[in-house]
C-alpha cells in the first residue's frame, strides 16, 4: 500500500451486527498497513460499560483518548492506532449527529491521519451516517471523503439473527463490501445458504471470506472512493435501534449508579472486589440462550488481573487488560449484556438472565 498522503482524508465506515467482530477485523488490518501510515479510529460505544460516576461525567457526549474502560476501545487502544476516539451513550447514525461532525474535524485538524476508520454500533444503520459524511464532503470541499462502507457478517450466526432484525438485514442491503467472517465454524453447505441469503439481500455487493485472525487485505477494503449515498436520504430508510435492549451486570462498587450519591457505596454495592472463578464463568457463559441474548462484553477478574471479556453468540475470547485497572478497583465484574428487546425487556427478567447473573453473584439492572 502506497504511504503517500493523499489530499483528502478517506473515512471507512464499518458497520455489522453485535458480534460480528469488526474490532478484531479492524485490529488485524494495522500490522499490514506500512509503519509511518497514520490510522484514526472513531468507535461509536452504544450501551458500552463504563465507570465513571455520573457526577464526574463531562456534559459532552464523547472524548478522545481518555474514557479508560468502554471495552472494545481498551482492545484497540493496546493496538498501533495513531489515536482512538469515542462517541458514548447513543448512536451517531441519529441522535448525536453533531457530535460526530465535530469530531470528525478535531481529528483531522490535530492528527491529520491517512485514513479515519469509524466503528459503528452493532445496533446502527449506516446509510444515516454516510449522508451525514458526504454532507461534511460539501463542508469541507471533499477533505473529508467517504471512501467505503464495509459490512461484517457472522457467517456462523446471521442466518439466525437476520429474520428478526432489520437492522441486520439492512447492513448488509447497503454496503461497498461485505466481510464474511467466522466462515472457519460452519460447513460449506451451511455457508452456500449464507451466501445465497446475502445475495438476495445484496447481489452486486462483492462478498469476501475473512481469513481467520489475519483479517483481510487492506489493499481490498481501502481506495474504494463508494458511490453509495451520493443522493438525498430516501424517505424510507429510518433507523432501527428499539430491536437491541442492554442490562448491566457488576459485583462490586458500581461507579456509575444513577440514584445515588457518590458516598452512598453499600447501596450500589453487590459483593466484594474477589477473583472470578473461571470455571464458573465458563459454565454461566454457556447458560445463555444465544436466542435472545447476543452479546456480552465487559471486564472481570480472574487470577489477581483484569480481562476483558467478549462473548458473542456462544463463542468468547478473554484479553489481558494492559496499562491502568484502577476503575476495577472496586469491582470483580462489569459487563454489559445485549439482546433481543423483546426477550430482555420482559419483567421479570428471563431466566437465562437472573441464572447468568447469580451464578456470578453479580446484581443486574
């Protein structure tokens, strides 16, 4: 790939549903990118653990390199990314548009990188997001330009997922790229019907196997220059984020209780900062019914560490957590649990759910 920096800044969006692995896929492009190239990474963090207390929370809804524990960004943060940037507490497809343009600026204005890469929320629609990017393209007379947008299929789990969510179906209807990752765990028959489904979705689109941890080639996914959302938004596209609810589950002091005072500890409190046992976690982990809950992220502590730990439809991984735990310092587990809304927004909450939580001593809400 030529380093050479090309007038404008190209932006790709990567978009896919939750445990898709875009994260890893993006991770896996930096090390064959050539070393003085400068890569910027905006994440949009829906529903994303964190731990600050509500009262030392800044009145913006994000912030560049320093929230210390929203959980895909501590992965990619122990990464080569030049900077790694943060939109919290809402989906920049909608209701943060603002934000996102003003990021977008700050970032070329401190960092001028050679390539932005914007991380959408599993939950989000793209096609909102490109408008708002070729609108700033206007803005900022083609400075800022959308290159591609690159969609990530589970190839081990859409063909479940995609009957009930639009938002999926939608992902992958409106994309330069589909990346069909995970492909390693399912059959060549299962993976004929996959691709059939996603040509009925999107026949012209090119669809691309991942290879494993290694990714894919850069030189595939950049320098597309997408013709995509170069006319106004069609009055039928709206965004979908009702399908997606989130609970929390800790054990420990949770910083970033709502209702009380900060002093007010034993309240928020559900048991003491101990190790995780692993064996433990293994088995609630593989309680859940991957039906209705599709993700769960977050940190816990297992052998005097903290990891961080990415679950995603029955498959999970577990990461050092390099560098400053100091906002576990009270906490043994915060994780964030994301599934069907229906299923989740049930009271009492499922089964599956409350056996997850008391198997971990850990209070959900």
């Amino acid at each position: 790939m030529d380093s050479v920096q090309p007038p404008h800044i190209p932006i790709t969006v990567f978009t896919g549903f939750l445990g898709a692995g875009k994260t890893s896929i993006i991770l896996s492009l930096l090390p064959l990118l050539p070393k003085d190239y400068k890569v910027v990474l905006l994440k949009n963090e829906f529903g994303d653990v964190q731990g600050v207390h509500s009262s030392l929370r800044p009145p913006w809804p994000w912030r560049e390199c320093i929230i210390p524990f929203t959980v895909d960004s501590q992965l990619a943060k122990q990464s080569s990314l030049t900077a790694v940037s943060e939109i919290l507490n809402g989906c920049m497809c909608c209701v943060l548009v603002g934000q996102m343009e003003t990021a977008l600026r700050e970032i070329r204005d401190k960092y001028r990188p050679d390539r932005i890469i914007i991380e959408c929320s599993g939950s989000a629609f793209p096609a909102t997001l490109a408008f708002q990017i070729r609108e700033l393209e206007r803005q900022t007379i083609n400075d800022l330009r959308l290159d591609a947008i690159v969609t990530v299929i589970d190839a081990e789990n859409f063909t479940g997922y995609e009957d009930t969510s639009p938002t999926a179906k939608m992902q992958a209807s409106y994309s330069d790229i589909i990346l069909i990752n995970k492909h390693e765990h399912v059959d060549e028959h299962a993976l004929d019907i996959l691709i059939d489904n996603l040509n009925t979705l999107n026949l012209d689109t090119p669809k691309i196997k991942c290879n494993g941890r290694n990714g894919v080639d850069p030189n595939i996914l950049f320098g597309i220059d997408s013709k995509l959302f170069r006319d106004p938004i069609p009055h039928d596209i709206e965004d979908r984020h009702d399908e997606v609810k989130i609970l929390t589950a800790y054990r420990g002091f949770l910083p970033m209780c709502q209702n009380h005072e900060h002093h007010d500890r034993e309240s928020c409190t559900s048991h003491m900062e101990v190790d995780v046992d692993k064996g433990l976690l293994e088995s609630a982990l593989a309680s859940l019914n991957k039906e209705s809950v599709w993700r769960v992220k977050g940190f816990v502590r297992l052998d005097s560490a903290i990891w961080i730990l990415n679950w995603a439809f029955g498959r999970y991984d577990l990461t050092l957590l390099k560098g400053d735990t100091s906002f576990m310092q009270d906490a043994s587990i915060r994780l964030t649990i994301m599934g069907d809304e229906y299923e989740l927004n049930r009271k009492p909450i499922p089964v599956a759910v409350t056996k997850f939580c008391a198997d971990l001593q850990a209070q959900v809400k």
